[in-house]
C-alpha cells in the first residue's frame, strides 16, 4: 500500500514586522527569523520502523510577499534532515501550486483550479489530500508540524486497518489522537466561571473518555483530530475539507464523510505528541471562532435533504461533543458564557475585551449565519471535488502533476 504523509508547515512575517493587514490568520505560524516546529516533527520520523512511505512538506505563508523566503526556509530545513531520516521528503509550495494553477487554466479548468488554495486550514487540508492522489497514493496520513512520533509502530498501526472493513463499514478514515505534554489524552484547563455554560473542554475530556479510553481499539468516532488522521483514497477523491468553514476543519471534514457514508473510526492505539506554542490570541476572538463553525455546522445539518448517495446525521450522533454545540440550545451557551466572560474582563479593568466579548452574542446572530444553505453548498462542492479528482487522474494530466510535485518540472 502506497502511503503519503503530509505535513503543513504555517509561516509568518519576521519577528519585527508581525501581522500586516491582510495576512491570512493562523493559531500560531512560525516568524520567519524562528527556528519553529518543523524540523523537530522532522527528525521524530527517525523513530518510526515502517519507513515505506513518502513524506510531503506543504509551505504555508501568512502572506504574499512572503512565499520565496518561505520555500526557501523549509527546504533549507528538508536539507539538513532529509538524508538522516531514511523517508523521501518532497516540498510542496506556492510556486508548485502556480503551476498546477497554470495548467488548469491552459485546459480551460479555471473553476476546478479554485479548489486548490494555499490560504485558510480547509484549503490546507485539501492539498494534504490532493498531493496524495497525483502521488498515486492509497492513504493520506495528515499530520502537523507541531507534534512528534513517539511510537515506533505509529506507521504500522496507520495502515493496519485503512481500507479494510469492520461489521460490514468500510473503514475510509481513521482517527488517531493526541497525547498532551503530560503524556495523558485529556484536555487541561483551568476552569473559568464563563466555561459552566460554555463547556468545550468538559465535554470534549468526556468524549475522549468514552472513545479513546474504552474497548474496542476501533469504534466510530465523533471527533478527529486535524493532525493525526488517515484518509482512504475512497473518501479524499470524493469528499473535500468545506473551505467556507474558518475553522475546526477537521470536525467539520468528520460531518461531511459521514453525510457521504464514510464514519471515522478511532483507533485508540494510534498516538502522537501535541507540543503546540502557545496561542497569541485573546480568549473572546477563540470564542468567536467557535461560535461562527459551530452556527455554520448546525446549519449544515439542519438543512439536509434526502439525497441519492447520501446519509442524514443528526446532532446527538456526535455526542457528547460537538454534539452539544449543534443544537437548539447553542444560542442560549453563547449569551450565557459571553456575558459571563464580559464580566470576567470588566473585573481585569480590561473593557475594550469585555464589549469584544458581549459582541459575539450580536455577531452569532448575524455575520455568524451563513448567508447561503451549507448543505446545498456541501452538494455542490463535492460534485466540483470529484470531477477535479477525475480529471487529474487522467493519465497525460496526471503525469504532469507528478512531475510538478516531484520538482521536475520548472
């Protein structure tokens, strides 16, 4: 079996230079004059015993103005590890997407070609499947560059199940998860009198319980993490990452699959390190976030249809989260935990944070409702999706892509 491994690296302006209007927004890209993640994630591969794989750094810039400097900073870093750790690495960039670009629109495909972007974590992820695909690979393993392989069998249990089947499911997707720094699976944050009402990490260490910490080491699964999952070619050449989500892709991705009738199974055996920096930004815009992908996705589901090929998902399938914030209730959890936290900044003396936080509760009713039908969006993507994967399976196209990727062709 044919594997790739792709791992999307975020960069950012220099240290002195920071955010410019404009710049895409990323929890936390690496300033270009920082050493960052990436080759820490890099070398942890030395670990791994099953090296039959290729692995696929995608350059990620916040900007631009950026893109070369970029490039050049990962592949400077794929130099000086690429021979230690016995895996072919490819690099993946913005100037391998202008190509790909240039081609499509040669053959008259521009609106196909808009499915590959470099900007926004569903876009990543999209590209983490469709590199993949050109590679003539079976299984993605998506994993990010804020982790490390601590399980010399991390590869081997990755394929063991993919592509197989379980009580008559095919098993296209799998979910592995995180170990946090402490070595333990479970969520740590200091409780806050906002989070009784908007109680994420409480239901999300109850989920994790339930799936993680149970018998069998396979069962379906209502989360996934964004950086450690495998994708059959069954699901990543007929169902996309949903561009128009601003976050929590991955979760978003595990809705869309299921709605194609590919369930992400857990596998509780498949571990990787979380070492994440620390986020820069402000509790009240993190809320905000949340509140607009969770709005998004509750309008997804509430507005399905019956549609030939598909299944209908209800909330309480994804319990105990995010079920919780895909119900009638999710507006009552924003007004409640907003007011509390506006309160929790007035007490700091911090009032511009605390008027940020009692805006959420507006915003989720207005810019935070999408202002098209998700589900009908869905529908059409995945036509779009399919048909792109199609075409780039073709062979005189395929080959060209290949070559593209493997930096042969300039």
């Amino acid at each position: 079996m044919k594997i790739t491994m792709a791992i999307p690296s975020y960069w950012a302006r220099e240290s002195q230079v920071g955010w410019k209007e404009g710049d895409a927004v990323y929890d936390h890209p690496t300033p270009l004059d920082s050493e960052g993640t990436l080759l820490r994630a890099v070398q942890s591969i030395n670990i791994i015993k099953d090296k039959d794989f290729q692995l696929v750094i995608i350059a990620v810039p916040t900007a631009e103005e950026i893109e070369t400097k970029v490039e050049d900073k990962i592949a400077n870093i794929i130099e000086s590890v690429s021979a230690t750790i016995g895996v072919e690495v490819l690099l993946f960039g913005p100037s391998h997407l202008k190509q790909i670009h240039g081609l499509l629109f040669s053959k008259g495909k521009k609106e196909w070609a808009d499915l590959l972007q470099l900007r926004g974590y569903s876009n990543v992820r999209n590209l983490c499947m469709f590199i993949p695909h050109i590679l003539g690979s079976e299984a993605a393993v998506l994993i990010d560059d804020d982790e490390v392989f601590e399980d010399p069998n991390f590869m081997s249990k990755a394929k063991e199940f993919i592509g197989g089947k379980i009580a008559r499911k095919s098993i296209n997707a799998i979910a592995g998860y995180y170990l946090q720094p402490d070595g333990d699976y479970r969520v740590k944050k200091t409780f806050r009198p906002w989070m009784k009402y908007w109680d994420q990490y409480e239901r999300m260490n109850e989920a994790f319980d339930q799936i993680i910490g149970t018998q069998p080491r396979l069962k379906e699964t209502p989360f996934v993490f964004g950086g450690n999952m495998v994708i059959h070619r069954n699901l990543f050449t007929c169902v996309p990452f949903d561009p128009d989500v601003p976050r929590g892709e991955d979760i978003d991705f595990l809705i869309n699959a299921k709605m194609f009738g590919s369930p992400f199974f857990l596998d509780n055996q498949l571990t990787i390190k979380h070492l994440p920096p620390p986020k820069t930004h402000p509790v009240w815009m993190r809320l905000r976030e949340d509140i607009h992908r969770f709005i998004y996705e509750r309008a997804k589901i509430e507005n399905q249809k019956m549609m030939m090929g598909m299944t209908t998902v209800h909330p309480d399938e994804f319990d105990p989260y995010p079920g919780c914030f895909l119900k009638s209730d999710l507006e009552e959890k924003i007004e409640k935990s907003c007011d509390l936290l506006s309160e929790e900044y007035l007490a700091q003396g911090d009032k511009k944070s605390s008027e940020e936080a009692l805006k959420n509760i507006e915003l989720a009713k207005s810019d935070a409702v999408p202002k098209f039908d998700p589900f009908q969006n869905l529908c059409k993507l995945q036509k779009h999706w399919q048909k792109l994967m199609e075409y780039t399976s073709e062979r005189k196209v395929s080959l060209i892509l290949k070559e593209i990727i493997e930096g042969k062709r300039k």
